[in-house]
C-alpha cells in the first residue's frame, strides 16, 4: 500500500501506475482514520456511500483508458467551514448543526472537477473564530505531536489530518492566521495566497450567508510538500461564480529559482509582537543554516510601516470582518474594537491600509521575500475559557502568561495588507513541537514565496510524520 504520509504528488504517481486502486485508497484512508483519529479527533463526519461511488468510477475509467483529472482517485477531506454538497458542514456551529448544503463550495467543485474524492470534514472552532480548534458539537482536536497542545485554529482540524496522513491535502480558510498557524503547529506546509485569488464563495462562517467575499480572509491549500501546494494552487485558484464571466489570472513567474539568487529579508522579533525564545531558537537556527548553504539574507532592513498601528488596524479589520469583538466592544476604530465599525470607520481604516499597502510594495522593490514569525509561541497547551470565547480573557500560562490576543500580532500585519505568505515546517524546539516561518511575498508574487520555499525544503528538509501517526 502507498505510504498516505508521502507528499500528494507521490500519491498521484500511485494511483497513475496503478500501484493503488482508487478503492484501496479511500479504504486505506477510512481505515487509517478509524485506527488513529481518536486521541486527535480531526475528523468529524464521514461520508462513504459517494465517495466510493466516485473511487470505483476513476478506477473504472482509468481501466478503460478514459481521460481523467489530475487528482483522479486521491481522498481528500474538507474543513467543516466549508461547504460540500451531500456532507453535513457546520461551521462549528450549533446553528448549523444538520446544515447538508445543496452546491458545493467553488473550491470543493474544482477539486471534485480535477477528479478529487471528497469523504469527510474536519473539525474547526465556532465560525473559525479561535487559534484553538474545539467546539460544542464535535469537541476538541489536538495536535499530532502533543495531544495536550492545541493543533491551532481555525484550520486545526485540517491541519492535523494532514500531519496523520488522512487525507492526500487540505483547503484551509485564513483571515488572522488560520491556515499559517495551524500549519506551523502540526508540521505541516500551508500557503495563504493573495487576496482575491482563489474564490471563497461558500464559506460558513455564519447562519445565513454563504456568498460574501469577507475582507482579508482567503482559501489556501494545506499539505506535505512544496510541490503539493504548487498544483494544488493552480487547481484553486479562479473566480467566484458571479465574477467568472470576464475574470482572468496571469501570475507572473517566481522571481528566482536558486536559493543564492532570492533577496531576502529577515525579521525574526519585534517589541510590537516580541517572540518566545523557544520560536526565535528554531527561526534563528534555519537562518543560519540557509545562509551556510549560500542565502543571502538581510537581518536589517524593514518595511516603513509602524508596525504597532499596523498590526492593531489590522486586528480591527479582522475583527470586524468576522463580526468578533477583539477585547473592548467599542464601535470606533479609534478604540481598538472591531465588532460593529460602522461604514465611515472602516473605510477610513481601509484607506490607511491603501497607505500602508504601498509601503510594503516599495518594501518589495529590491527585495524578494520576507522571512517573519507566524506567532509569538510554539503550539501551546488547550486553553478553554468558560464562556468559549478565549480572546478577551484568556493567558497562556505555560509561556509568561501572554495574552492570547498576542497571537494575532505578525498574522494581522501580514494578512490584512493581502500579501501571499507560504508557511514551512522548519524545524522543531527542544520540547519537540513544530515551528514554521512566513515567508511572505510582493502581492500576487505567490510563485515566489512557493519557489524560495522550494530552496529553504532543500537546505532545511520538510514535513515529518508526527509520532502519533508513525
């Protein structure tokens, strides 16, 4: 049997060569979770009657020498905020708890198009709205290489069934961090791509609207390889169902190739987000070792953005795109709350971020990625407040009480100025949990942050199965 861990683009080659059935696959995965999941709980509802429907139909066309799509026959789970025709998907909510959507998920429709089988969700936290992933209907995930510590949120759930080897990829969701810090909590790769790139039509990250495009947040692939998240950008990205008329998408190449070509900034702490030694030992450990094998790396040069304003307006911007109040409950952006901005206070705040963007464009002009914390801890014991809402209230004793609205500082910096961030695993902290970096990119530069990825994968190696899921 294929070895499930192996990146996607392995998992292909099986099933091309016919090492592998797309019916033994899908039996493998189903059995694997069934054997292993429990101590994790990644996977929350399984659906086999379809996807072996589908499996016997690859494995009939394939015999009889049809065309099929390039992920014909490779089992894929979807993040339970997302929505997938015929599959119970609930946002992690209770008002969606016996939601079963009619139409998938643009992106769920081009993976199913590209011949991909889609049998079970993942667990996520209410309405993606925590860097934990636990909820009242599905309970709590954990992450694979400490069932004590959180795998993150909101991409939790996938995040985790990837580092186990449950499925062949994810498509996370990622407006303050919930495809970035998952991925590097579990050890796994993730890209955040550029804002607008990838449709988000189907989204559930509420009761009723399932068509909006929210401001910032995005969908982006989660997997075992550089490689993987390459294809699999391609496959995602295109157009919501309204735009698709007249929208095109012509990304320009990587900037460089070889790791000794890139211009390379490093950025590893800061008094607006300081960093816990235990992330910066790993961080600082990978630059040293990227430089050894040739980087040419600048550990001065910053972009000319207050950092402190940024991150907090972009906190704000998060906030109220997700409708969940970041701490005061105040209405002004002035004060520091998100929840409620009226149109004037967020259009004045999506003007400084215009300000803001162009500074990070002239930033990018001579250099070509950004080397910066995903968060300022490493994966951090379950923290579960009373009222379920961990933002306002909620330390994290076990790294010097830090506040747990501290997580969102270097996420909202990058994410709400829509850059392209791919996170990979790059080492681990001497406790053995896993540490990954954003390598950030110009917008719409996501080949480049991929491609410098590729480079740090060669010098600093990979994903690594977790020992849970050896």
């Amino acid at each position: 049997m294929v070895d499930v861990t192996s990146s996607l683009i392995d998992i292909i080659s099986a099933l091309v060569a016919r090492e592998v059935s797309a019916r033994e696959l899908l039996d493998h995965h189903l059995e694997r979770i069934g054997r292993l999941d429990g101590p994790i709980n990644s996977v929350i509802t399984i659906e086999t009657d379809r996807a072996r429907s589908e499996a016997g139909a690859i494995d009939d066309a394939r015999a009889a020498g049809r065309s099929v799509g390039p992920l014909a026959g490779v089992p894929v789970t979807i993040k339970d905020a997302i929505a997938t025709a015929g599959i119970r998907s609930t946002g992690g909510a209770v008002e969606l708890r016996d939601h079963v959507p009619e139409v998938d998920a643009t992106v769920v429709a081009n993976i199913r198009d590209a011949g991909a089988v889609v049998f079970a969700k993942t667990n996520v936290p209410r309405w993606s709205g925590d860097y934990q992933t636990y909820n009242d209907m599905f309970g709590t995930t954990n992450n694979p290489w400490d069932v004590e510590r959180t795998p993150g949120g909101s991409s939790g759930g996938p995040a985790a069934a990837v580092a186990m080897g449950f499925t062949g990829f994810e498509i996370g969701t990622d407006i303050g961090g919930s495809i970035r810090v998952p991925s590097s909590f579990c050890g796994v790769y993730g890209h955040k791509p550029s804002f607008g790139i990838i449709p988000t039509y189907g989204y559930l990250d509420n009761p009723t609207s399932h068509r909006n495009v929210a401001d910032i947040n995005v969908f982006g692939p989660i997997a075992r390889s550089v490689d993987d998240l390459e294809l699999l950008l391609g496959l995602l990205a295109g157009p919501n169902p309204d735009e698709a008329v007249a929208w095109r998408l012509d990304l320009p190449p990587a900037r460089a190739r070889e790791l000794g070509d890139f211009r390379i900034v490093a950025w590893l702490d800061d008094e607006f987000s300081p960093v816990d030694p235990a992330v910066c030992g790993v961080m600082e450990a990978a630059i040293v070792a990227l430089e050894r094998a040739g980087a040419r790396i600048d550990h001065d040069r910053r972009p000319d953005v207050d950092t402190t304003v940024s991150a907090r307006e972009g906190s704000i911007l998060i906030s109220s795109a997700t409708e969940i109040s970041d701490g005061d409950g105040e209405n002004s952006a002035a004060s520091g709350g998100g929840r409620g901005l009226d149109h004037r206070a967020w259009d004045v705040l999506h003007r400084r971020r215009g300000e803001m963007r162009q500074r990070w464009a002239e930033f990018f002009t001579d250099i070509d990625v950004l080397l910066c914390p995903v968060t300022v801890v490493p994966p951090f014991r379950h923290v579960h407040s009373a009222d379920g809402s961990n933002w306002a209230h909620a330390t994290l004793a076990d790294h010097g009480d830090r506040h747990y609205s501290d997580l969102i500082g270097w996420s909202a910096l990058i994410g709400s100025a829509y850059l392209p961030v791919t996170v990979p695993p790059i080492g681990r902290t001497v406790d053995g949990l896993p540490v990954g970096i954003q390598v950030v990119a110009p917008y719409l530069h996501d080949r480049t942050s991929l491609a410098f990825t590729r480079c740090m994968a060669d010098v600093l190696g990979g994903y690594e199965p977790p020992p849970a899921a050896r």
